[in-house]
C-alpha cells in the first residue's frame, strides 16, 4: 500500500530517538520531520543560514456538527491529532479512551485542542461522527472529529507521519497505525506517542505542560 512508507517511518523514528536523547536534560520538546535550510538576506545585505521545519499543511474538512472545520480554527493552538474509524474493532477504542483520558484533563485549557481524523470516508460522515463524540462524552468545540475526502484525508495523514489505507484483508476494511501526534502553535510536530500504549500515553501528558511552557517564555 503506497500510504505505508516503511523507510520514511522508520527514519522518522530513528531520528526521533536521536532528537529525543539531545533534547533530554533542556526541558524543550525535539521538532520532528524533514528539515530544510535557507539562506536568508538581511537589510544591511548580509547573509544567515535559518532551518525550515516540516510543517501540517492547510486542510479543510467537514467536523461532526456538518460545519466547515480549517487550519484556522487551530491558529495559536497546541493540538493532538490521531487518525481512527467509528466502526474499528481493534486498537481504536483503545486510543479514544486513552486520548479521553488526556481530554478530561486539558479540555479546559483554551491553548489546546483535539483533532481526530477518520479514514473511513464511505460510512463515517458528520452525523455518525457526531453520535462516536456523543457515546465517548465528548461535548464542545475543543475536540474535533473530522471527515473528508479520501485523497484528502490519506494526504494529511502523510503530512503527519502516521500510515493509513484500506486493506481487503483486514476485518475492518481500515488499517492504520495509532499515533498521538502533538502539533505545535506553529504547525510543526513536536511529539508522536503510541496511543494504545499506557506508558506513550503518560508522558504525552508530561509533555504537553512542556510544550505549552514553551510559549509563555
């Protein structure tokens, strides 16, 4: 399947584990992804080398009350984004009680959201997203569930480093795998845990306060 990438992915954790073992004793969260560096011209006309990170694209989808959900209800927000199906049978009951749990403890802070993605493009739409928000009580605007088209929605999937696809094979239809991606304020990646994973789950929660500590500084 095209959208499972295995020498990207596995990059990408390798320098995960890089940036997470230099970045360990600075209280700062590591920036993953593909980086660039560009030079860039200063008024005196003088020159400086400036790293471009890897940044979440703009999107455009339908949340679960049918309304028009963008980048821009994200603007200024440190959000959690994960990619899952209504009708899943395997590990996304799971993620969502874990991803609940981190919910209930920071759905009150306005500097953070939640942003669910699903991949079931033929069944999951907006009503019946609204009905999975509703059975997990979820109630508000600061977490979203998301439908879109499949190009659409398998696209920003491989802009967040997680794989997705349908498979004849599997069950479920769906694959996919269960990150928690913790984006930052300005779009880039600054975490990825294993949501059906206690341990991955604890330290999201350790290091979201970092995360929202770094922009009060």
């Amino acid at each position: 399947m095209k959208h499972f990438n295995t020498l990207a992915f596995l990059l990408f954790l390798f320098s995960s584990i890089t940036l997470l073992s230099s970045c360990k004793n600075d209280k700062k969260l590591p920036i993953y992804g593909n980086r660039d560096v560009e030079t860039v011209k200063q008024a005196d006309g003088t020159t400086t080398i400036d790293s471009v990170y890897h940044t979440i694209p703009a999107f455009n989808f339908l949340n679960q009350d049918s309304v028009n959900i963008t980048n821009e209800n994200f603007k200024d927000k440190i959000y959690i984004a994960d990619f899952f199906f209504t009708s899943c049978t395997s590990i996304c009951p799971i993620m969502h009680r874990n991803m609940k749990l981190v919910y209930d403890k920071f759905h009150e802070n306005p500097d953070v959201m939640f942003l669910s993605h699903t991949i079931d493009f033929k069944y999951d739409t907006p009503s019946k997203l609204k009905k999975y928000a509703q059975k997990l009580g979820v109630d508000g605007k600061n977490w979203q569930f998301a439908y879109g088209p499949k190009d659409d929605v398998y696209g920003i999937a491989d802009d967040y480093l997680v794989a997705v696809g349908e498979d004849s094979t599997n069950k479920d239809g769906y694959v996919h795998q269960g990150w928690f991606i913790l984006v930052d304020k300005d779009k880039r990646i600054r975490g990825a845990y294993e949501g059906t994973d206690d341990a991955a789950v604890a330290q999201l929660l350790k290091d979201l306060p970092v995360l929202l500590a770094e922009y009060k500084k």
